[in-house]
C-alpha cells in the first residue's frame, strides 16, 4: 500500500519519526531535520518495539529507521509498520551502501536507504522524495545491492519471481521490466509508444497484482527473475 501522502504532501508539512538506539545519532538527525521548515520531527525511538508503537500513536509521513539495534532490529519494525494500513514510508539508515538487510527492508517495502554520513541537504531532500512516494535509490544502487547479496537459494527465488511476473498482463510485464531498468514513466510511454496515462494505469495494477508498495519491489522482482533489463 502507498505511503498515505504519496499524492498530496507537496504543500505539506511533512512529519518524520527517528530511529536508532545512539541518542547522539537521533539528536544530531533532529537537529538537522528541524533546519528545514516543511520537516517536522514527532518523535523519537531507541529500538524497533518504540518504533512500531510510535508509528501507530504519532502517523508519520516518513520513518528515518536504524537497521541495528538491540532488542526488536529495524527489519522487525520496518516489515510491521508496512504491513499498517496507509503506511508512513520508511528510509533505512545503515552505515554500508550494500548489505543483505537493506535488500530485506526493501523487500518489505521500505522507500529506499540513506548512509547515516549522509549530508544534511541531501536526507532533507530525500525525506521529502521518499514522502512524495518515490525511491530514495537509484537503480544503479539497486542492482548493487542485489550483486552483493548471497546467491544461497538462487535458483528457488528465480523460479518464484518469474511466476510472480508471468501473473501479469502482456503489457504490464513489460512495464514491470522497464521499471526494473530504471526508467520513468515518461520514459517507459515513449518506448512503448503509450500514453502517461496509461503507464500510470499498467504500474498502479502492477503493484497491486503483486501486493507491492513501490517500485523498488518490482526492480528488485525483475533482478531476481533473472532477467536484463537494460536490454529490452
């Protein structure tokens, strides 16, 4: 399910929650948050259990999420808040640009990933992005991260990605795997000779189909397919 302001926080305050168990690294993130007048913090947790009951209480726009904490880790967190209906977006904070519990937290449909040395301009804009429903990684990023991971039960998750896929319409498997190259809607129509619309339409049935939240999940889908999407 998309992020509750996915189509209507452009105007908007938008309200972010902090995680990570580092007190300083919560203040220091606040701190920087609170110099951006559209941005508000409405609060603040040390571990993934204070995450998930804060999400509930406060109904962020955006979760700044710590992957490694003690007790209830980011990932438990990240998985129960998407599940909520109209989810806020979560944004993994790590401090590696390829890890196996990023892809994790993308698969349970977080927005994307930020290394905690990110500079202050660049999270403010990527708080905005990710509220605005769109990618905070770039496809680049993305076929990274999937390089990195293990290949244990390879075979098994191409065979059920590929299912996953054929489940779609003609077209709209085409559009999944332009998605997966990176392309943007505008993109996508042009190739394919449509009109935005009806991109619109193919992508907003893709992620229903597959009970995604994002396009982050469908690129992901494509790699683990096995397919090359930079070729169609």
């Amino acid at each position: 399910m998309a992020g509750r302001n996915a189509a209507t926080v452009a105007g908007v305050t938008v309200d972010v929650l902090v995680v990570d168990d580092d007190p300083i690294v919560r203040f220091g993130l606040t701190m920087m948050l609170r110099g951006a007048p559209d941005l508000r913090v409405v609060a603040e947790a040390g571990d993934g259990a204070q995450a998930v009951e804060l999400a509930e209480r406060h109904s962020p726009d955006v979760v700044l999420m710590d992957i490694r904490m003690p007790g209830a880790d980011g990932l438990t967190a990240t998985e129960a808040i998407r599940r909520r209906p109209r989810a806020p977006q979560v944004v993994v904070l790590t401090t590696f640009d390829a890890d196996e519990h990023v892809l994790r937290a993308l698969r349970a449909g977080a927005a994307g990933f930020l290394l905690k040395d990110t500079p202050p301009e660049e999270l403010v804009v990527a708080i905005r992005q990710a509220a605005e429903g769109r990618p905070v990684l770039s496809p680049e990023v993305t076929r990274r991260l999937i390089d990195r991971v293990t290949e244990s039960a390879a075979d098994t998750r191409r065979e059920a990605a590929r299912r996953k896929l054929d489940s779609l319409a003609e077209r709209e498997r085409a559009v999944a795997i332009e998605i997966g190259a990176g392309r943007s809607n505008s993109e996508i129509a042009a190739r394919h000779h449509i009109g935005l619309a009806t991109v619109k339409t193919h992508v907003s049935a893709i992620l229903t189909k597959l009970d995604f939240n994002n396009r982050v999940q469908v690129a992901i889908l494509v790699h683990d397919a096995g397919l090359d999407p930079q070729s169609s």
